[in-house]
C-alpha cells in the first residue's frame, strides 16, 4: 500500500467548455484519441504522489472515473471523483471537502491546462510553505494597451504582469479559511490566487511553462493536437540524434552578444531594469547577458541559437525580457534531453554600476532557468574598443548542460 502523502491535487474539470463549442464540457472533449482530462492526469500522475480528486460536472462523474482509472494506474488507491458545483469557487470547495486529514498542502489545478509538465506540478508543491500561495506564471511578451472602446489611450508596462497559470498551490489550513471566508462574503473569485490574496495572504510566483496554456478555443485545441503529434514523433528523432552524441557526460557551451546603446525605454541587463540609464537597441529589450546566456545553453545542447528560435522571424519576442527568453530556452533543452547544470557570464561596459546588484540578477536569472546557479561579472575595458568608448555592451557567457 503506498503511503499516504501529505499533498493533494484538485483537477478541476466541471467546466461547460462553451467557447470550446464541442458539444461535450470542455474536460471530456478529446484531443488525441485520449480527452482533454485523461491528458491533464497523466501529468498529474507524473509528478510526486498525492492525493488527486477530479471535480467533474453533475452526470458525468461515471466518466471522470474512467479517466482517472486509466490516468492513475497502480496509484488508483490515491484518486476520487467528486461532483462540482454551479461556480469554479463552489467546484474547488467541493473538492477541498474530501481531503484527508494528512493532507497540508494543496495544489489546484485546471484540467483545461492539460499538457501542464509534471516538473511544473512538483515545482510549486515544493515551493509551498505554511504561509504562502504559490503560482506559476510567464511573463507577459505581447505588447499591451489600455483602450477605451476601440480607442487606444495608453501603454501598459508589460514588465510589471504575469501571466498566471495552475496548479496554484497554497497551505491548507489556510485555504480552507479563505475560502470559508470567501463563502461568507458571497463574493465570487475565479482564480484562487485572488481569493487566498483577499484574505490577507502572500502568494508569491515561480516560472511556470508554455505547455501550460489553457484549452479554451478551437484553436487553442488545435494547438495542443499539434504539440501532442510532435511529443510522439520526438522519441525516435531523440534515439537517432542520441546516438551520434560524443558522450554522455557534461556539454559546455559558449556565446556571445553585443549591444548597442541607443534603444528606447529603459535599460534591461541581466534581467533587471536599470532606470536613468540608456537603453540597449536590439529586437528585444537587449538585453545582451540574457542572449549570450541562451547561445550558450542552445550551442552546448548543439540546437542552433538565439536567432534560430527567437530572432526577427518570431515577433511575439519583441521586446521581451530575459525570463521569457531563458525559460522557454530551457523548455527547449528539457524536451530534448537536457538539464542545466550552471552558468558563468562577464559583461564589458563602463555603465551600470553592477556589484550592488549582482545577487539580485544572479537571483532572477537562475530563477527563469529553474533554479540553475548562475554567476554574473561585470569589467571595464580601461578606455578600449567600443566598450571602452561607451559605445555599448560585450557579453561572453558559459554553460555546463548534462543529458538526462
């Protein structure tokens, strides 16, 4: 008998799916020859033991059942169904009812975002403490306005959103609480950040996926049968591409960028933005620690380089900032074989002054790499080449990768 873990997971499927308009709630709506749910609880079954209670729609628990069954096997003894509500809210609550009492952690997670990795699901149970909600979220790369009616009336800063994904994780004495209080209100939250924020809590972000998009159009659907038929083809071209690696050992990769000043906004390096100071030029926001960093993970794995997978021909990187750039890189190297091992960059540039702030870029830099170490230096050139003229920034950066 497997022993009872102190974690569960609330898959939330009792959604109607209108947007989907496939005739069935959106979690029972296939995208391959297995649905939207059975999707979602492969990757739940993937991550650490817990406890899963699937909330389904009224009518349709015999068929959350299947899919648990078939999703869960030898952790079956872990799995429930219970019946949602007419809310998101009163579906979470319906689920929070039937945990067990060893349970202190709770993690939860919308079906819709069915091709959710499981190292994302164990990511953000480990993050959570007896004090704080935890989401994962990307960051925001589309450029944003605030509108009136169809009139555009001002730019949002984009470096100040999130784009929030589950599972959202939090205490559980404290989410009980919440949405007790939430309950008395009658206040109606549809994410449970929000509500677990409302009652006076922290919650705070680690990076989360791409794959971790939410099934809510035809198109979304269409998006997720394409990433699905090329997971499936990835084994035999990962085989073949293995097999003419030198080695199994570590991969060390170099790369290389510069920057020149003269860009608009404010400066972005090595993550952070510096205001007062002038900005880079460059597709993105320049940040020329960031893409040498990404050279080097991508040169080391031998898959191409920052041009290849974010340059001009990819224009939803326009102006991004280095979380986007370093999380999806690492997306890139995860789905062909490779973990992260450390990374080691120097920037040349008479400005900014960066000793003040290299813990807190060395932080926010090995945070987009999931945690990676990361080491940051800065130099002076003493007056030569374009670094020395004020010109702009050079970056060498280094990166150790081992294959999995």
């Amino acid at each position: 008998m497997l022993p009872v873990p102190d974690t569960a997971i609330l898959v939330v499927a009792a959604g109607s799916g209108t947007r989907l308009d496939a005739g069935a709630p959106k979690a029972f709506v296939g995208i391959d020859t297995h649905t939207i749910l059975r999707h979602a609880l492969e990757g739940v079954f993937a991550a650490a033991p817990a406890q899963v209670i699937v909330v389904a729609p009224a009518g349709f628990e015999g068929d959350a059942e299947t899919e648990l069954r078939a999703a869960a096997g030898d952790r079956i003894d872990l799995g429930r169904v219970v019946t949602g509500g007419d809310t998101r809210q009163r579906s979470v609550a319906a689920g929070l009812d039937a945990l067990w009492g060893d349970v202190t952690r709770v993690l939860v997670h919308d079906a819709a975002r069915a091709l959710t990795p499981p190292e994302v699901i164990d990511a953000v149970a480990a993050a959570v403490d007896g004090e704080t909600g935890i989401i994962p979220a990307l960051p925001v790369v589309d450029t944003l306005k605030r509108v009136d009616g169809d009139t555009i009336t001002a730019p949002v800063d984009r470096s100040q959103l999130a784009a929030a994904q589950t599972p959202q994780g939090f205490p559980r004495a404290l989410l009980d609480d919440a949405y007790a209080a939430a309950a008395a209100s009658g206040i109606d939250y549809t994410d449970d950040a929000a509500l677990f924020a409302a009652a006076g809590h922290r919650v705070r972000r680690i990076p989360g996926s791409a794959r971790s998009f939410k099934i809510t159009t035809p198109d979304d659907l269409e998006r997720a049968r394409h990433l699905l038929a090329a997971r499936e083809a990835a084994p035999a071209e990962a085989m073949t591409e293995r097999s003419s690696r030198p080695s199994s050992g570590p991969r060390v990769g170099l790369g290389t960028d510069v920057h020149a000043f003269g860009g608009e906004g404010s400066l972005w390096l090595a993550g952070l933005e510096w205001p007062g100071e002038p900005a880079l030029s460059g597709h993105s926001d320049g940040d020329a620690v960031a893409h040498a960093i990404v050279d080097a993970l991508l040169g080391a794995a031998g898959l191409g380089d920052i041009g290849e997978h974010f340059g001009t021909a990819h224009p939803e990187y326009a102006g991004a900032h280095a979380e986007a750039f370093l999380a999806r890189t690492r997306e890139i190297l995860a789905e062909a074989g490779f973990t992260i091992g450390n990374v080691s960059a120097q920037f040349q540039s008479n400005r900014p002054r960066f000793s003040g702030r290299r813990a807190e870029a060395e932080r926010v830099l090995s945070d987009a790499l999931g945690g990676a170490p990361v080491a940051i230096t800065a130099t002076t050139t003493d007056g030569l080449g374009f670094p020395g003229r004020g010109e702009g920034v050079a970056v060498t950066a280094v990166a150790m990768i081992h294959p999995v």
